[in-house]
C-alpha cells in the first residue's frame, strides 16, 4: 500500500511545543512536499494498516489530562447518549435537517436553525439548477477522457475518486452564488467568543479538494465511521485539546462547537499525514451532480447532539470495558490510564470509530444516510461531526459530489491559499494533497483569467479581499494580513 509521508517531527511532546509556538504562522515550513498517493493513504482501514501499540507517553498524557471529577461527567453522558441513539435510531435520515437555498435567501426559522445547530450537519436543497450540475459531470467527464493517459485517483484500476483540482467544472461550483451564499450562511452559524480572533467569517476562500464519480456496485470506496481533522492531535496538542476545554473540566454542557476562537490554536495535524486537512474548515461539504438516495454510495452522519457525542469521543480514552465493549451499563467500564489506548486514533490517520471503539453510539443504528438528493443540492457536516460514505453502491447509476467545504479567512488559511493560487497557476496538486505533477500537463485546466471580478476572484485569491460589513477588529485585522499575504 501506500506509504504515508513521514514526519519531519517525530515526539509528540515537542511536536506539540514547536507546534504551538508557530502555529499562527505559516505553518508550510513544517510541511514537506507530500507523496504521490489518493484517499486511501488518509484512512487506516482503507490502507489495510493494522492497529500499532502506541508509545508509552500516551498513557502519560491520559494521566496529565485526567481529573478525578470526569468519571461523573462519563457516567452523565453515558446516560443521556441512551435516548439520543434510541430518536435517531427511530427517525433515520429525518435527523438530518433539510433547508431549501430559498430558505437561506429569505431567512431561516428559529426551529431548523436549532437543530441544525445542535446536530451539525445540513442538506441544502436547490439553488443549483440539475441542468448545471450534470453539466459539471459531463464536463468532468470530458477532461477526464482528453487526459486520459494521465488521470490518477483511487481505485488505481478504475479511478473514482478523481486526483482532480483544477478542472473547469470544479472551479465554476467553488465559484457559484448559491454556494457562496450558503456558505456565507453557515459560516454567520459561527461565532468568535474573543473579538480579536483573527478570523474574518464574513470572507469565505476556496479550499481545492477532490471530486468523486462513484459507480453503481462499487464498494472498494467505503469509508467507515470517522472525524476529519486529525486523531490524537485532539487530546496531544494544547491549542487542539483547549477546544475541549470545557468537557475536560468536567462540564460538557457549557462545551461550544460554534465557538472558533479556541479553533485558531488547534494543530490538527502533527504527523504529516498525506490528505491531512491543514486550514481551518468548520464545514466539510460536498455538492451533487447526480440523483443519489440512501444505499446509493452516499454520505452518513451521526446526527446526535454534537456537544453530547464529542463530550463522549474525548471522554473516551479514559475508559475500558471490563468484559468486552458489547456491555454498554456504566458499570461494565473501568478508568484506563494505563494502557497507550486511543480508540480509533493513530499517528498520522484520521479519527475512526467502530463498534469496538466507541460502543455507546451504536454507528450501526445512528449512522443515517443523506436522504433522496438530486443534482446541485449541496450537504454540509461541521468539523466534529463522525461520517462516513456508505460501503456499498447499490443504486443503479452514479453516485457523484464534488467535495466543496465553507472555510473562512483566517492568517494561516491565508497562507495556504497564496500557496494554492501559486499551484493552481502551474496545475499542481495543493500542497494538503498527494503530490506529483498533477494536472500540469493537461489539457482543457481551468484558466485564472476567465474567473469573473468580484467574489469569485476573491475566494480563489486573485482579488483582495473586502473587509466585511460589521467585522470585528481581528476580522479586520485579519483581511488587511490575508491581502498582504496574497498581493504584496
Ligand atoms: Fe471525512
């Protein structure tokens, strides 16, 4: 299988020293350029790595971070997560919630912007017409064909997830009004608790990912139960850990995830992982270009109370069944501070969770598919949602999104986007993704120059950025740095 890139940094404790000194700089100096490689080098299971004993200072770590008081808060949420799994084990894919772009045009009710805020994750219906979306597939399709000696992705036999940055047709979605707007919308979700955050969330930027053309019976792409955004770096970096600030002292309740002002200290990539995500995206997203349901080799989310399950993923390590993870009372567990054990979690790979690993969510009852979606619809899940991509395809046609997160200006997205302008420019991968010399030899590549004036040029970084109305003083601040750092 693929190797991963090996980090330039190797213990955890000064990774995380380093880390949190410069962080708020580019953090491109820490970053090597990554090797050629696809999806499958991100996920452990996709990879086929076997699980890996991991250092005695984890356990060290679980002891620093332990108090006394979190036993109580383990058994608290053990006991409210019951009814959470049993509601959305009963109402499937109806816990995701479902706005229409008129509604996020018009105004959004009090009771769906509740629920979207408490369960984290969003289909948004229209907006795109299906004539256009399917116009990007074809087109896609196209370039694919014109390059076809040269397309890489996974699977290698038969690629459908496509190594594709910088096609015409992912650039004119990145670039589209409706997914501006309901970008802007869900960023406006967010909050900064320390108005000198530098963080403009009235400026959204592009973040390049890849697309996916999925085929009918298709099931080498299925990507378990997850969170993007690193593993141990939630518990092992002090910038990331401080965003649990509140379920580590005891009180989940009063734990945020709307909150992005402790987000700006998070490292949540402290191993070099190939695919690791190195901006800040509180939303991961992807649009449709086809008509795809439940059991088609779609998208599933957990959407229980966020707050509840992230409170239970960072509890997690601390405890151990006593007689195997199937006995679920709070009884059946015991403290773990001894044992290296992160469930789920290993250098350099993503989050996974499982039966094994997390028990009390019950993914095989909570994980629901997104509902009946038609081309152009779009679909957003926050940073600390667990998704997966459902195993098998069984629907009858493709199943095809191109990955389209909302992400915010902030100095070190800033960077990154320079940094993803200068490659789009000469057709290389960004640098977040498997290297090699991309599409730089292809032919029909997008062309900066047919990108229109105004927002779209601004969120590609070809245009400064505009200080929004009502920004505070580090979102102003924090445009003025982003145009430096892109024009001067
Ligand atoms: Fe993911």
């Amino acid at each position: 299988m693929l190797q991963i890139t090996k980090r330039t940094i190797h213990c955890g404790r000064k990774a995380a020293t380093v880390a949190s000194t410069s962080r708020l700089v580019s953090n491109r100096a820490q970053q090597k350029e990554k090797e050629e490689g696809s999806i499958a080098s991100v996920f452990a299971s996709l990879s086929g790595d076997k699980p890996v004993e991991l250092p005695q200072r984890f356990s060290d770590l679980k002891k620093d971070i332990f108090k006394e008081h979190l036993v109580e808060s383990w058994r608290d949420v053990l006991t409210k997560l019951k009814p959470e799994v049993e509601e959305v084990s009963a109402v499937g894919s109806a816990a995701i919630p479902r706005l229409s772009y008129h509604q996020i045009k018009t105004g959004v009710d009090e009771d769906s912007l509740r629920r979207l805020k408490k369960v984290g994750s969003v289909v948004v219906e229209g907006g795109v017409s299906e004539e256009e979306a399917l116009g990007w597939k074809q087109s896609i399709r196209d370039y694919a064909a014109a390059n076809r000696d040269k397309v890489k992705g996974f699977p290698a036999d038969d690629v459908q997830v496509f190594e594709f940055y910088h096609s015409v047709a992912q650039t004119q979605a990145r670039c589209h009004p409706a997914l501006r707007d309901t970008q802007e919308f869900l960023l406006d979700l967010l909050h900064a608790s320390d108005p000198q955050s530098e963080i403009s969330l009235g400026s959204i930027m592009s973040y390049y990912d890849r697309l996916r053309i999925r085929k009918p019976g298709d099931s080498q792409f299925a990507l378990g139960p997850h969170i993007d955004g690193g593993s141990l770096e939630r518990w092992e970096d002090p910038g990331y850990r401080a965003c649990w600030k509140h379920i580590l002292n005891g009180d989940y309740t009063q734990h945020d995830p709307f909150d992005v002002s402790p987000r700006l200290d998070a490292q949540f990539d402290l191993y070099g992982a190939a695919g690791g995500c190195s901006v800040y995206r509180p939303f991961q997203g992807w649009t449709s270009m086809s008509r795809v349901g439940p059991h088609e080799g779609t998208l599933r989310v957990l959407p229980i109370d966020l707050k509840l399950a992230t409170a239970y993923i960072i509890l997690r390590p601390f405890f151990a069944p006593k007689r195997g993870p199937q006995h679920l009372d709070f009884d059946d567990w015991m403290l773990d501070l001894e044992s290296t054990h992160f469930p789920g979690s290993s250098q350099g790979r993503t989050q996974e969770l499982n039966a094994v690993t997390h028990p009390h969510l019950q993914l095989d009852k909570t994980m629901v598919s997104a509902p009946d979606l038609s081309p152009g619809d779009q679909v957003y899940w926050h940073s600390d949602v667990v998704h997966a991509v459902e195993a098998e395809h069984r629907g009858k046609s493709d199943s095809s999104v191109l990955y389209i997160p909302a992400i915010p200006l902030t100095v070190n997205n800033a960077h990154y986007l320079q940094d993803q302008r200068d490659r789009m420019n000469q057709g290389l991968p960004p640098r977040d993704f498997p290297g090699g010399d991309g599409e730089s030899r292809f032919v029909g590549r997008m062309n900066p120059e047919d990108v229109e004036a105004g927002p779209s040029r601004q969120l590609l970084g070809l245009e400064p950025f505009p200080i929004p109305p009502g920004a505070s003083p580090g979102a102003k601040r924090t445009v003025k740095k982003a145009n430096e750092i892109l024009f001067d």
